[in-house]
C-alpha cells in the first residue's frame, strides 16, 4: 500500500492523535517531532527514525525502520543502543541521516531529541543554599 494512501486512511483516525485548541500532536513511537503530519509520521513514511531514551537510564536509543521488511512487521525494525558519550551519539546520528542520506530532512529533530534525552540523564550536584554575610552580634 502506498504511503500516500496510507496517510489518507490514518490523517484523521489514528489511537496516537492528541487534539487540543486547534493543534493536532501524535504519540507515534517513530516520530520524532510529535506534529501530526506526513514529513514526520512514523507509520506512514518508509524510512522513518525513532530517538527513545535507554530503559537503564544510561544512553539512547535509536530505532530505524527497515524498507527490505515492509511487510514483515517483526523484522522491520532495528534499534541500535548509543551509549556512548554525548558527542559520540551525535555524530552518529547525523552520519546516518545526512551521510547516508537516509532520512536527511529528520537529522536536526533527531539530533535535538537525542541532546534533550541525554540533558535530561545528567546528574546534577543540586543547588547550593546562597548564604548571607551578616555580623554577628
């Protein structure tokens, strides 16, 4: 089935679709933006890149969708887990997307996805309470 009709079909009836004041966002696993639209469905477009964060808490992971495998939905999908450092990460996402040329319109979503999730992974040493400088009586 063509990614065109496809759209047709789920553009307006999908269990992923959230509708508020107007704007339409999805919860697809493979979309990157979370705009409900063609560019950036992850059900609809043949390649399509998922950016999650790793269940250990330590890394990303990155889902990519096999055109070989469109109709075998078991082997469509390949995740590779990044983690590495965050400049490593980086760096591979955007060999696979721009390099590769495998979904070049997605890289900078894909990248800025990547950079939140591990932002969001960092341990933080807390604030410090700011003291005064007061005499003391």
């Amino acid at each position: 089935m063509s990614a065109d009709l496809q759209w047709m079909i789920l553009r307006n009836n999908s269990c992923f679709l959230l509708r508020n004041q107007g704007t339409t966002f999805t919860k697809e696993p493979l979309n990157l933006a979370g705009r409900h639209s063609f560019k950036h469905s992850g059900l609809v477009n043949k390649k399509a890149i998922g950016v999650t964060a790793d269940p250990k808490g330590k890394g990303v992971v990155l889902t990519t969708k096999k055109t070989k495998y469109a109709n075998k939905p078991p082997k469509n999908l390949t995740k590779v887990t990044l983690a590495s450092d965050s400049r490593r990460t980086v760096k591979t996402i955007k060999n696979l997307c721009g390099k590769n040329f495998y979904r070049r319109d997605l890289e900078d979503a894909a990248v800025r996805r990547a950079c939140a999730i591990l932002r969001s992974q960092r341990t933080t040493t807390g604030v410090q309470k700011k003291r005064t400088r007061r005499k003391r009586n």
